[in-house]
C-alpha cells in the first residue's frame, strides 16, 4: 500500500518551540501526519506535560543549560540543545508567548518557520488561512497563523465572501477570558469590553483577505471553555438561510449544532466533542448552531463557538505542507490534516 | 417651604403586589417621594426581606389564609388580607413572577395597576419608558414598565432617533444569568446563545417606540452583577462622536465612564456604586463607556452596561406619577424622581 | 437461557438503563471487557448522547410507545422496547435520576440489577465499593454502587482503617455544583454551606464499613471540574507521612500528583487527565496531593479530588463481575477492569 | 494650622495611606467617629475612588512629584506631599500592599502606626484583635490588625477559649479567590488547594491568642463574595448547641443567620447587608449559620462567612483608640466604634 519514496520516509522533520495549550497541539497533530514527523521539542520547564510527552517519545531540547537539571531531576531525557534542534528539523513551529524574538535566530539557522497569532502581521507578511490563502504560502519560509478567533470568523465568512459577497459584517466576539487550566486568570465574575473600537479581530481578517469588510468589538466574559460570536453580515444578493448552510456543509471544518439535539450552549459543544472521543475533547471546527442562523432582509445572522485551543491546529498543519511543497492543492491538503487528526 | 396641600399630604397611596429584586426596590423608591407612600405590601414567605421592611414600618398584607402563620411565628406584623390592600391604595405595583394573573382582581377592585416586563405588551396596550412615551400614560389605567434591557436599550437609543436618527440597530446582549443572591441558576461555566433571532429585546423596544428599527441576538454568560450590550447603529446622518456624547449628557439616567478611572468593567462600575453610597449599591443609570463609544463611517458603535435590578426603578415611578396625573410634564417628573432617588 | 455461542463467548450480558452521564460512561466501560458486553441501552429523549450511542452499535430500547417517534425522526434505530432489553440481559445498571421506581419491574423480569449512590442504601440493603466489600457482593441480586464522594473517601480512608486505623475523620466536601454540561444548575457566585450537620457523606462512608468513624460537612462551590476534599484523620498510630504515601501507592485507583509537575489545582488535574488521552478527559482515579499530604502529632491532613461524572465507574464495572459471580478476587477483578479502561 | 476650637474636639487626627479595598474602607469609619477625623489621604492614581473621595472633602496628599500631574488632570486638588501628611497626623493606617516598607519613614516621622494582615507580626511585634487583646494595644507605636479571615476565626474562638475551653480546633477555609471589582484574578472554574499543611492561618491566630490550638487548611474557589470556614472544635467540655449560640449572642461582632429567612449562602448574605442599608453592601460582623452550628459528643462543628472586604474596618478603629490612650476599657470602645459604624 505504500509506495517506494514513502518506504524510505520522505516525512517532513518538524521541531516544536513552546510545549504548552497549542505547542503539544501541533506536535500530536502532526504526529499523527503520515508525511510530517516531530524530531524534537523544547520547553523549558519539567512539568507533566513534559513528563506525558517524553512518554510519547517527543525528544526535548533545552532552550538553556540551565534548565537542564531540572528535567534530569525528573528523569526527562533531554536529546540536546536548542540550537542542535534547529540542524535536524525542516521547518519549526513557534508556539511560545512571545515568539517574535526567536526570527533572527531561526533566519540564521535558515530553517522554515511558523508563529501564530499572537505575533504580528508584520513579522512573516503572510498571514494563514488554509481555505482563504493555502496558495499563497506555498515555498513560503515565514508564515504566521492567525489566531483562533480570526480563523473562525475566516472559516465561514470566506465561502460567503467567495459565494455571494456581502457590504458589511459586525461580529460580536463573546470571548472566554482564560483557558481551562489556566487558573490565574480573571475575572471570575464581570464583563469586561475591549474599549477599542473596533477590536483588532477586524483587521487581522484582513491581513489574510484585505477586501473583506468587517468590524467587530468584543467582551471578555468568566468562562473558559469556548468563544462565542454573534455575526450580522449585510449580503450582497438576498439568498434564503439554507443557501447559506448548503454552502457551509460543503466547506471543510465547519460542525453543525442544534437545540433540538440537545446541544444550545458552548458547554454542550465540549460535552459533544469528550462524547465522540476527540483527543483531549478538542473541537478542532468551528461550530455553528444550524437553528441560529437566519438570513433576515438581506441580512445574514448566525452565531459561531470557537475552541481557542485548538481550531487553529490543521491550519497550522495545512501551512507546514503548503510551505514545505508537499501539495499544492488546498483541498488536498485539507482532506489529508483532517484524517489524520480524525476530523470528520 | 410646604404648601397648605402638601402639609395635609396630598401623597398618592401605592399597594407593592411581591416583594422580591424588583418590588423591594420600588417600595422603597415611592417611600422616597414626597408625592407617593407605600400604603402595603404583600409577599408570601416571611423571609430576611420582609423582616426588614417590617423594620422600616411597611405595612404587610396575606396573599391568603394559609400565609399567617408563618408570619406569625417570626413576629412579622400582619396588617390584613390582600383585598384589604387593594381598597387602602390608589394603584398597585405588580412585582410578581406571574403578574398577569391578578388582572381581574384589580380590575375588580377598580384600582390602577402597573406591571413589569416580564408581561406581554397585550396585558396593558401601553408599554412605558420615561423619556419615550411618559405623555401616553397619563392617565391611563394599565401601564406595563418594560424589561431593563429594554429600558437601557430606548434610554440611549430614544434621543438618537429623535435627534438624529437611525436606519438599523444591531445590538448584542450579554446578559448576566441570575441576579446576585440567586444562587440556583446557572450557567457556571458556559455561553448561552439565545438561538430564536432575533431575540424579543427588538420587538420589546417597538412596543414602545414602533418606529425605531432594530434587530437583537443574546447570549447568557456566567455573570451576575450586570447586562452588557454592544450596540451597533447605522446613522441617518454622519455626525462625530462628540455629537452622540453630548446627546447624551443632556438626557437623564445615562452616567459615562471611561478606562482612565479604572472603570473598565461592569464589575468596576457596581463598584463605583457602591463607594458612591447608593442604595443597595444599585446603579439606575445606564452605564455608557466614553472611550469605548465610537462613530465611525457614519456607523455607531457602543457599549452600555445594564443594572439589571434597579434600572427600571425610576420608571416605575414615573409612570405613577404620570397614570395618577400628578405631573404632566415628563422632564419634571424625571427630576422629581431623581431627586428622591439620589440620581444625579 | 445460555446459547451454546454464548456459552463460549462467555460474556456477561448487561443493560443499561438511563444514558447521561453515569450511563454513558458505564456502557463504554462494560463495552471495553472483555467478559462483558453490552445488550441494550434505554433512554428517553435523541439527543446527541443517543446519536453517538447509536453510532457506537449500542442497541436503543424505547422506554415506551410516546418515545418512538422521536427517536424515528432523528434516524436513529430503535431494538424494542424496555422489557425486551430485561429478557436478553443478564443485568441491568440503572443510572437515572430516580431509579428507586425500578425495583419491582426488576425483581419481576428476574435481573439482577445495580443502583447507583442517588439512591438510599436501604434500597439494597448492599453499599459497595471495590476495595473495601467486593466480595459481600459475591451472587448478589441487587447492590448499590455508593456516590463519587463517598468512593472516594473509601478509596483512601479504607487502607488505613485497615492497616493503621483511625480514631476519628472529619472531612470537608468542597463540592462542585454541577457537571460540566449542566448549565441551568448554579450558583454562579456564591459558596452555599450544606447546613445539615454532619453532612450525609459520613454516614455513606459506614454504609459500605460500619465501624468506619467519620464525620463530614460540605458546602457548594461554583465549579464544574471536580468536587475537592480536605481531609483530617486522628490516626491510632503515630506513623510518618511516608507510611501513608507508601499505603496509597499500592492501593488501586489512587492516582498522585504534585505542585512540582505544575498540577496545583482541579483544572491542572482534568488537563492532566485530558493530556494523557484519557476518554471523554475522565479520571477514574482518586486524585491525591503528595506535597499536600502531612502527618503532625498523629493527624493526617490531605486533599483528594473526585472526579465527579467517572469515579464510580469502574467500581460499577467490578460489582458486576462480583453480582455475576465471574471473579472471586476483588484484586483480580480490578486489575481486569482498569485494564479495560486503561487505567494504571 | 489647626484651631483652638479642633483643640476643643479633641478628635485624633488619622492618615490613610493607600485608598484601594480597605483603605476607603477605613477612611470611612473614622470619619463616622466622633473622637476621629481623617487629615489626609495618600493615594497614587487618580481612579474613581480618588474622584469619590476628594467629593467627600477627604484632603489628598501625593506619594511623589510624578503622581501631581495626574491627579490634576482629572481636577482632583492635591493638599501638600506625602512626608506633610505625617506631620499633621497623629497616626497613620497602613493599607498599601508592601506597607512593611514605609515603617523606618514612619519611624522617622515619630508618627504611629497601624499595618493590615498582609504583614508579618515580626513588624510590629503586636498582632490585634478587638476582642482578644485590646489592652496590649494601649500607647502602643506600632499595631497589626491581623487579616479577615484570622479576625473571623478570633471572633468566634475566643469567646470560646475563654469560656469553654478547647483541646484543638480544625478549621478549613474555603477562601473566595478575588475581590468583586478584582477582574485580573482567577481561578475561573477550579479548586485551588493551598498545599502548604497548615495553612497561615493557624499560626496567625496564635500571633493574637498564643495558647489556642489551632490547625488550618485552606482551598481557594472561584468567587469574589466571601470566605466561609468550616470549624470543628474539641471542647473541653460536653456544653450543649445552645450553651454556644448563648455565648456568640452577648459577643460582640457575630451576626447570626438562618435558612428559614432564605439565607443559605453567601450571596444571601451579602443581599440581606445590601437591603439592610450598609453602605457599600459591607457585613462587618461575622456570620454564623445558626442551623448550621451543632456540639456532637463534645466536638462543635459550625460554618462562618467573613467579608473579607470589611470584617477588619472596626478593628482598625478600636486600635486608633487603644494606641491613642483614648479609652481603657475594650466594651466601650467597641460600642463607640460599633455606633459610629452602624453595626448593630
């Protein structure tokens, strides 16, 4: 069943910089990847998630002698040393908080590399959405992967922009203030605004689709589970609601929700996603409830959740192999991340 | 300083039907007014609230019979049964569940009656907001106070669509679950899209104003101490933003923050409130972000936060004032109000 | 009533009745054993539980006539109905919310049946857990598998009743409020002390071991994850903290962690458990803190988290492999089913 | 600068410095004593509470050069710099986060002074409680009022210490994690237990009353309310519920509540001090559960609720007085600083 060049393993070698929420995300996905392989990882604390990933055998680099003898005292194997990690690797993935730094040193090691949203559109000039831009990072060496919330609004918002068109879209972002296991965080009881008007996740569509018109602002609200947006989109011709979903079933990484299922909140969502066995009850697509959506005058209503953890994922997986020149057909590449990672 | 007529106390006597968020806090309201006295109040259990308004001299009424002896037991003073009540007071305040009900009773009892939000439109035929329509109650018999996101939402909109007007307004609500010492209902931790859109908060607003266009979706966020809403409005005309502020420091019951205070959250805001000394820490203003209020392209856009338990307050008793015919005019009623309020 | 396959396949055959958050969970479990399976499972309503149920092959029986319907609407088949799933089992778990009403259809269609810790002990007159009366158990007709907390407490307690034993134990429950899942369940703000005192944990704890001296309160908290309890034991020998540590190490389903590893809070653990791949992110285990356990002047203080919705499970597993007569040695029945569920 | 008629007063002058949770606080009661009056206020940004306190005539003193700005931006008058303050005070309060840092200031300044719990005992020497050592404080320099939650546990033990006896108290703390206008903080939705056995608390009650026995364990849960304790106490002696009950009554500073009212969290608790008109919401009493306190074969188990917010603000006054010679006897002072408090 596999032919010669995959015999003699023509996967791509790809290290991991930052092993926490979305670092030990990529490293699984691609892991499960027949083409792609993880040839190493670099964290710099012991903790479990350490321990767990050097029971799958990632090898971990040191990003400095001095936690060395952190992980020796937990009896981590550490392979080496960060710079050893960039020589063996094809392309790294940056995952850490503030991974804008690492540019020189990974320009200098001339390896490939991918950030995500956090940083810039300014520092790769390419900003990743598989479906809106697969095309354009193809040979790319810098691209940054934009965050889980631009990737949702992305997700079902370009097939419209592709399919119809629309004037306008407000989308308002309801987003969880921290992560599940991030326990520093507030608030616990408050909604805060972001009193920036518009918030940034407008523009960051734009770094990926510039001609999309879109505004949007956000709250921060105590959860932690998933975003949540309410989006009001002026179309430009005046379809009914099911031209709409039509077009989003055939769009990959878009899951259909419904009250009538039982499912009318995000907590629902997560419980769906532990149910069908996804690793880690991740939702790695965006989800939209089918009896929230309604076209109304010509305008497009629908409310979208979004698992910050992990939608932006096969995205990142889907950039590896655009940039890489392992495919060149988005579709392709898609179908490919999506099997691997048991997406639907 | 008193006239001859209020020397022999020309107060206008009101029965409170419930004694829980709501009607506590209108009891207090008219016991604050100089033209009004709370006659009665009727509640079922004989809980710490009634305790304490039992303190303050409220004279309490039995829904029936088999209510007396709880009340009994803690010493509650029970002044007569609820019929009793009806023929002591001049119009009564509905602050139950289900207001509805009672209806006939006070149909029956020829007393004038107002209820909340939670009632249809149909109940009355005459929905109120203080600034919107005050001149439509005067004198009438049956008067439903709307909802406080409904309130808060004509309280900003009402003047722009007087003053400039407006084409369409989307506004998302983020609305607290459960009000503070409602410790039985969640969520804890999720988001709760209203899924029927647009939500009932628009066709809540034209019951009142019928001409004003506006669309409205909701979602339900673990928090308790306010509503949130983000308000997204097409302009008739491409005015500035000082405009828009200016328009509203001159309307009543709209108070600014602004970030530079350190009031960046509705947790923030309660807590002004408190410092302030209001009662109860409740805040009967609309709360509206300088900084986070925006027009833009001749779009709109602001955030007003929403105390749910005790916006509504002053309207109740404008719309006495107005349905006893003791003030014609709207704008003195409001000051009246106010200033036995505490509003600024 | 064995067919000769049957005979040779050697499987108990069990039902299910009730498919939520127990149900769900016992079904995987059973259908994970290699000397059981699964024969039907019944639930009311289609909701997205049943769907992925009936993807799983689980068999739905109709609870009655009125509910067929439904389940015919969402496509989802349907075996027979309640009774039939009585004739082809060899016993029935009941996981609904009220399931004391069973017993006489049970005791009619002559299965054996397993009630869970919502019900009274009465009901059985047989409280279980694994370790600590497995074979008590042994040919019983009907046993009552105790509540996650009371598990838990046994699971730790237990092996030191027996190798040191102890004086007296009061425990603190600091209880989650509601599952995951469950969004209509608060409080969202507030912590709600169970003021019966002492709490009805305690007197769980001695329905499984009389002899057992323990006394526990127990508040409510606003959190989904896991219930916490901190625990304080009077011991009859002055042991050090390794002794005890020593004990739990070789006790079953006792699963430690530590501040070092990063895992200081009920969100570290359930990342911990969601890291490991473990199914739907349950921890079936007793989750013990080695850095906050201490023994001082022969007081053992420490806090144990409960996995609220799964540890239980496997002590259901067990009590059908003792009921049905499959494995005399509890140690050999647990070994089985922890490697079923792939538990350490 | 001062006159012969403040002469006459003969009120101590009080200095606050820092004017977040507490400090406001304090600021306040002292200026409802009569015997009292606050002389200045050291704040360093202008927030709302700046803006609040300068409408109440409290005069501002800047901590250095570079905060005069700001405070004249926002038009709030800044009365001199921060070393005038200690010149026309007699004491100062200390409610700053690092207040251990301003004492060789003080020193110099020969001013008195007063830090919160968040400091060692080391620093002064001189841990207070209202009750426990009123007359330790008499002409004393320097005083730390110990923390809300060791003020709660010496409010109810003390009695008890004195009056009963106890062999060992356990007491768990199931500690909110932030304040309500605190929304940096987490946890979200998490247990987070404090490993370190005991927790602090213990040894601070022993920094008062250095002969109690006392072990703690403490838990943080994700709500802002308040604390609640669940307290198990040896007794020395085998006195009935009632002999307890009796005790707390004619003990200053404990509040008891019921179930029966409807108070059976702390969110009712905290609605009950919003109805009965204190300001800013604050309990400065103690609650205790009466239907939650019970002696059982000679061991007291109770549950408190502390506001952890105000609990210690008497306390900070009832110091002032000892220190300042102005009153011998604790019962008096109590009353006097109960009165000006309106604390029942």
């Amino acid at each position: 069943m596999f032919s010669l060049l995959q015999g003699i393993k023509m996967s791509v070698k790809v290290a991991i910089n930052g092993y926490g929420t979305v670092g030990k995300r990529i490293a699984d996905a691609v892991d499960q990847q027949k083409d792609m392989e993880i040839v190493g990882v670099s964290k710099r604390t012991p903790t479990y998630e350490a321990e767990l990933a050097a029971e799958k055998g990632f090898p971990f680099y040191a990003a400095s002698d001095k936690y060395l003898k952190a992980f020796d005292e937990k009896d981590i194997p550490v392979e080496g040393m960060f710079d050893e990690m960039l020589e063996v690797a094809d392309l790294i993935v940056d995952a850490t908080p503030k991974g804008a730094g690492y540019k020189e040193t990974f320009e200098k090691a001339g390896i490939k590399a991918i950030w995500q949203g956090g940083e810039k559109h300014s520092l790769t000039g390419l900003s990743f959405n598989s479906m809106a831009n697969y095309e354009e990072a193809y040979g790319a060496d810098y691209v940054r992967v934009v965050s889980c919330n631009t990737t949702g609004l992305l997700r079902t918002l370009y097939p419209i922009h592709v399919d119809i068109g629309f004037d306008k879209c407000n989308a308002v972002m309801i987003r969880r203030s921290a992560d599940p296991w991030d326990t520093k965080r507030g608030p616990i009881n408050s909604i805060d605004p972001v009193l920036n008007i518009p918030s940034h996740h407008g523009p960051d569509v734009q770094s990926v689709v510039p001609d999309i018109d879109i505004q949007t602002t956000a709250v921060k609200v105590p959860t932690t589970l998933m975003h949540l947006h309410s989006v009001i989109v002026d179309l430009k011709e005046d379809v009914d609601t099911d031209h709409i979903l039509k077009l989003w079933e055939k769009t990959p990484r878009i899951k259909f929700f419904e009250a009538s299922q039982g499912v009318d909140s995000t907590a629902k969502i997560m419980e769906w996603a532990k149910d069908r066995g996804n690793f880690r009850g991740d939702l790695n697509e965006i989800a939209v409830w089918k009896d929230g959506t309604q076209v109304k005058d010509g305008t497009l209503y629908y409310y979208q959740a979004i698992h910050q953890e992990s939608d932006i994922i096969p995205e990142n997986v889907d950039a590896i192999r655009s940039m890489m020149e392992m495919e060149e057909d988005k579709m392709k590449s898609i179908q490919l991340t999506n099997a691997g990672m048991s997406i639907e």
